[in-house]
C-alpha cells in the first residue's frame, strides 16, 4: 500500500456482541458449561470501519445506534481505534443492536441477533451525511448491504455523481437450475464497482462444497457481464476468485491455525477497502485482505481479532519468503 492516508467510508449494522466459548453447542433443552466470555462492540459496520483504522485510514462509520449504554459503548470503541463518529445516528426509541454468539472447540460459531437501531437508518441520514460531502470526499465507500435497502440505493447514487469507489456487500443464493444464483437486488446494486457477495445467512463461500467452486466462477462472471467492473468471491483459506473483464484470477489463502471464523469477513472487507483505498488493483489488495483474514481467524472473538497493517505486512513478507 502507498503511503499516503486514504479516507474510507464504512456503511453497515453496528452491534455489541457477547462471546460465549463451549466444548459443543446445546440441544434443544440442555444446558452446555461455557470456558470463556466476552462482550464487545462489533457487526459488519464496526469491525470493519475499525480494520480499515488499523490499516493506516481515515475512516469514518455511517451507522446507527440506540439510545443506550451499548450504543455509548460502541462509539467509545469505535473513537479508540481511530475512526470517526460523526455521523453515527441515534434511534431514541430503538435498541443498539445486539448479537450473542456460541464458539465451539473448533472454531464454529451461531449467533442470535437483534438488530434494533439497525433498522432505523434512513436514506435522509445518508443524503444529510453526502450534504456534508462525506461519500464524495472519500477514496471508497464500503457498503455493507445488511442496512435498509433505501439506504443503499441511496449511498450507491450518491457515490456515483460524486465518482467515489464504492465496494458493496451483499446477499445471494447459489441455485441449481440453469441460473447460477437467485437475488432481487435493485438495478442500482450493479453500478457497484466492485461486489464482494454473501452466500445466504451465516454461510460463506469458504463453507460451501468443492463441487461448488465452478458455480462461484460462473457467478462472477454472470456478475461482471450484468455490469460490476469486478466481483470479488472470498473463499478463505481455500483462496479467493477476483472476476472481471480480464478474466478469472485465484489469489491463494494463507493457512493459519483456526482459533475463530468470527471476525475473518470483517477483517477481509476492512482491509480490502483500505487497499482499494491506497490505490492498489484489486488483485494485490485481495491479497492483503486475505492476509487479514486468515490473522483474523487465528485469535479467539471479532474486534479483539482484528489486525493491523504491521501484522498484515509480516504476514505477507513470511508468505514471500
């Protein structure tokens, strides 16, 4: 990554997220003895406007919280680890939003979610925070697609008239008809320049079947030819797919220890927006992201999990070696 200061601004869900580590998850009815806890902010808007802040960038989070002592919480860690808060909302009759997560010895988790103040963001508080030139003056917006769909359209017109960069996130299903995937996304999702899709709640392209990997090809490719300058399909360890008009690249994953998957996306989305951000093709910053991602992967919990661009670049240089 140069060495200039890229700004990045971040648009997702914000949560607090309790921890709770167990030899096996419980059956319907069974109690299970938990061996560690933790309670801290997270959510794809947190973690990675804060993996972006660890990667050297002026970022700042759109999001929203409730009126209460989490939403408190959630800005104090946000303002400790370097990204800017003004323009996290409050919804005064909404909760912060709220997660508690169950990790197994192996590093599985579930996770039950309310998502509360969430829900309330509005496209009038992003068209108030682009008013202020906020999406226009950055060098990417990273959209977490796990937002009201109005503040999407919105972010991703806005980011459009100004020229800003814009990586989006979100959802789709792998079908196994003549179509390779099944989305009702709007128009406006495909001026997107680059797209990093999720394959359905809680399942990641690094947990579908080998079989499955042909399909992931042609759904980028299916992608790009529907407009996306470029489709970016995170596969974890197993490597990660960068489709375009050039062709089909796989940028190999790095094969760490896995303590936790629970913060890996994050860690991924925030220091690919942070390189995008510094200027590199998508190709080199899928290969720093990777790098975070496996990091991410190799301690217990998500915030607490995420690197820094030191520990990105050792990585790297041990990987070279």
């Amino acid at each position: 990554m140069p060495g200039r200061i890229p700004k990045v601004v971040v648009i997702g869900p914000t949560y607090v997220d309790m921890t709770i580590k167990c030899s096996e998850f419980p059956q319907p009815g069974q109690s299970v003895q938990g061996s560690g806890l933790s309670c801290s902010p997270t959510g794809p808007g947190t973690n990675r406007a804060i993996e972006a802040a660890l990667c050297g960038c002026e970022t700042y989070l759109l999001g929203k919280v409730g009126d209460d002592v989490f939403g408190q919480m959630v800005k104090d860690s946000l303002i400790v680890h370097g990204v800017k808060t003004d323009f996290i909302y409050t919804a005064r009759a909404k909760n912060t939003g709220v997660t508690v997560t169950m990790v197994d010895s192996i590093g599985e988790n579930r996770s039950f979610v309310c998502a509360g103040a969430n829900r309330a963001l509005s496209s009038e508080e992003i068209a108030c925070a682009s008013s202020e030139q906020l999406i226009g003056s950055a060098d990417v917006c990273l959209i977490h697609a796990d937002v009201p769909r109005e503040v999407v359209t919105t972010a991703l017109m806005t980011a459009d008239l100004c020229k800003t960069k814009v990586i989006l996130e979100p959802e789709l299903t792998i079908c196994n008809g003549d179509k390779p995937y099944k989305s009702d996304w709007p128009l406006e999702y495909y001026s997107a320049d680059i797209l990093i899709p999720s394959f359905g709640k809680g399942a990641g392209a690094a947990e579908l079947g080998a079989g499955t990997v042909h399909k992931l090809k042609l759904i980028g490719s299916e992608l790009v030819a529907s407009g996306v300058e470029c489709v970016v399909i995170n596969m974890g360890q197993r490597g990660t797919f960068v489709v375009d008009r050039k062709g089909i690249s796989q940028i190999r994953g790095f094969e760490l220890d896995i303590v936790d998957h629970n913060g890996s996306a994050d860690a991924f989305a925030g220091a690919f927006a942070a390189s995008c951000g510094a200027g590199d093709e998508a190709r080199d910053a899928v290969r720093f992201a990777a790098a975070a991602g496996a990091l991410a992967c190799s301690k217990f919990g998500s915030l607490d999990a995420l690197p820094s661009k030191e520990n990105i670049i050792e990585l790297l240089q041990k990987q070279a070696d």
